[in-house]
C-alpha cells in the first residue's frame, strides 16, 4: 500500500469518525425526546399509557424508505430505524413478548424483527400459550405464526381468535431458511448416511422435495419445534441412538451448537412465513393499514356471497379469505377475512354496518399497519 492510499484511507476514517460521533450525538437527542415522551404521558395521568404504538412506527419506518437516498437498501435502513426505535422504546417501557419457543425459534425472530432486539423475549411452549400469557397480563404482546407462504394457513392460530379477546395489533412477514444441522462430534460424517431427521411437520412439508432426493429413506419425525428438533438430534448424538439430523434455522444452530451441513434446503426460494403481533390494544391508523375480520354466516343459500357483496360495493379489496368449523354446531363455519384499509376508514366503516345486517357474528380482530419490510 502506497503512503498516498495510507494518507487517503486515514481522511476518510477521521470523516467517518466525525459522522459517527454526529450520529451518536442525535441518538442521544431522540433517547432524551423518548424519554420526555413517556414522562408526558405519565403525567397526564393515563391509568394504562400505550408506549407501544405500532402506527407510529409503521409511519416512521414507511418516511425513511421513502426518503432513503442509498447506497444502503431500504431493508437495510428499516431494520437499523427498528433498533434505533426499539431501544428508545425501551427508556419508556420495558415491553414483554411472548413467543413460540424454545429460543432459537423462527418466531423468535420474527419478534425480533418486528419489535427489535431491545424487548423482553419470552418463550413458551405453544401458540394457546402465547395467547393465554398475553390475556393474563404476563406479558404486553405475543408473536403467532398465521401462514406459509408454501404450506398455507396455521389453523390453531385462527381457531385460538375465536375464543379469545385478543386483537391483533401487527404484522411481520420473515424469509424462511431451512438447513440441515448435524451435532459437532457427527459433522465429519456424510450427511447423506443420516437414517433420521427431526422437524416441526411444517419445516418437513417444505423441505419435502429435497428430503424425497437426497435423503429418502430416512425416517422424518415430527416435533413440537425446530428448536426441540435440535435438541433431539443433540442427544441422539450423545447417546448414540443413530445418526441423526434436525432440520431449523441458523439461530438454533447457533443457540444450541450445532453444525450446518446443508443450507437453505427449503423446495421454495419464495419461503416465507406471516407472523401476527396480538394485544389488548386497537390500533389507530397508519394510512396503510390491513384489517382482518371473523364471521360467522347465517344458514341460507348463499350465505358467502351476501357477506362479500357489502365488501364489493364499498370498492374494498379482501386480500386473503379462510373458512374454520364453528365447534359448535356440524356444517357451521366462521370466515376469516383481510381487507384492505382500517375500521375507521369511511367505506370499510360503511361495510361493516352493512355485514353486520347479514351475518350472525361480525368480530373485527384487528385493524393495523401492513408489514414494513
């Protein structure tokens, strides 16, 4: 290296860390403003203050993509505002979310991504008990798998909403990564002599093709979780019951110790799983926003086409329609529906006292903003 390219090198550095040290200096401004936003509302005497507002940040996160000059991407500089979000968040309120575990989960992740790093992360055992933690008060928030973007809907999750008070209060939409995770003491043998893979059903169903050609007569054992999967490969290897693979994502690998082998064995580039945030709290709107609707049908001849009839002449645009047993009578049904738009908005507003007029039970589950990237 010349001395000229040192010099040059050692110019730029003092600029950047001049910027660092601009930057530092705002962050501290916006941490201080945090700050003052929660003493306010403290003040005003609020008896349960939502420090948490998910339209707030939607807004924010939906400016600074817009506005980003680049060279950065705008994923890059959403998730970056997410932390810078989370932590101040967290100067006002330290915030609890419940998630399905053990740690290490792809709905960890989504947490994550979702609330940022500066959240409380609580694991629990199933998506009934992310519910129950959150409904009891134990925790602020939880964070439930809805949907594969390759395997389709969760059905416990649409099941659980017709029993609980919860709303949903947000979304978050995260790639999923399948990869195939020896223990580190079976790392050095050929993956392709595995005789057993462990999985959650839904991580076997999308990694099925690949599983068909490179490891077909290996036997695939559903689990709880993806983390568990690790955990059972772990003490096959130590109790040497076999050879034995899970299938999860790098975190578990990473939480649990263990060796990727294979990456990215999913059958779909497109993978990707939609995550709900639920809560006590409606959410106002956030100029683009989703709502989801339960109803439940009256028992007449076309029934289904009375309730989208209100959607459509109000020019509204439902983005996802599913149907679940009632559990209550045989041949009853509940629909579960996304529209586009927030309750308050005027023609959403207009349909639902015109559904209302034509179904049994019309339950807005949630109003809030669409997943930012």
């Amino acid at each position: 290296m010349t001395d000229q390219t040192k010099e040059k090198l050692l110019a730029i550095r003092d600029r950047i860390d001049a910027i660092d040290d601009e930057i530092l200096a705002l962050l501290s401004k916006r941490a201080d403003c945090a700050e003052e936003v929660g003493e306010t509302k403290r003040q005003a005497g609020e008896e349960n203050p939502w420090f948490y507002r998910p339209e707030r940040e939607a807004q924010i996160l939906r400016r600074v993509s817009k506005d980003n000059p680049g060279p950065l991407a705008n994923e890059r500089i959403t998730a970056i505002f997410r932390e810078i979000i989370s932590s101040c968040l967290a100067l006002e309120q330290s915030i609890k979310v419940a998630f399905l575990g053990p740690e290490g989960s792809f709905t960890q992740e989504a947490a994550h991504k979702h609330f940022g790093q500066a959240v409380q992360p609580v694991p629990v055992n199933s998506i009934g008990q992310v519910f129950r933690e959150v409904e009891n008060g134990k925790v602020d928030y939880g964070v439930v798998p809805i949907e594969n973007s390759t395997e389709g809907v969760i059905s416990y999750t649409l099941d659980r909403f017709m029993n609980s008070p919860l709303k949903i209060s947000g979304e978050t939409a995260l790639r999923i990564h399948q990869n195939l995770l020896l223990s580190p003491e079976l790392a050095d043998k050929d993956w392709q002599e595995v005789t057993r893979v462990y999985s959650h059903q839904q991580s076997l169903a999308q990694c099925r093709q690949w599983l068909d050609l490179h490891l077909p007569n290996a036997e695939r054992v559903p689990v709880s979780s993806n983390t568990e999967a690790a955990k059972r490969a772990l003490l096959d290897a130590k109790e040497e019951e076999g050879f034995s693979a899970a299938i999860a994502g790098i975190k578990a690998a990473e939480v649990y110790g263990l060796t990727v082998v294979e990456k990215n064995i999913e059958d779909s580039d497109k993978n990707t799983t939609r995550f709900l945030v639920i809560g006590k709290q409606d959410v106002p709107p956030s100029g683009e926003d989703q709502t989801t609707l339960m109803i439940s049908t009256k028992n007449r001849s076309g029934a289904l086409y009375h309730l989208l009839t209100p959607l459509v002449e109000n020019g509204l645009d439902m983005t996802r329609i599913e149907s679940r047993p009632s559990q209550n009578a045989n041949w009853e049904y509940f629909f579960f529906m996304d529209v586009n738009g927030h309750q308050d908005d005027e023609k959403l507003s207009k349909a639902l006292i015109e559904l209302n007029k034509e179904a049994e039970l019309v339950r807005v589950l949630g109003s809030y903003p669409k997943a930012v990237l």
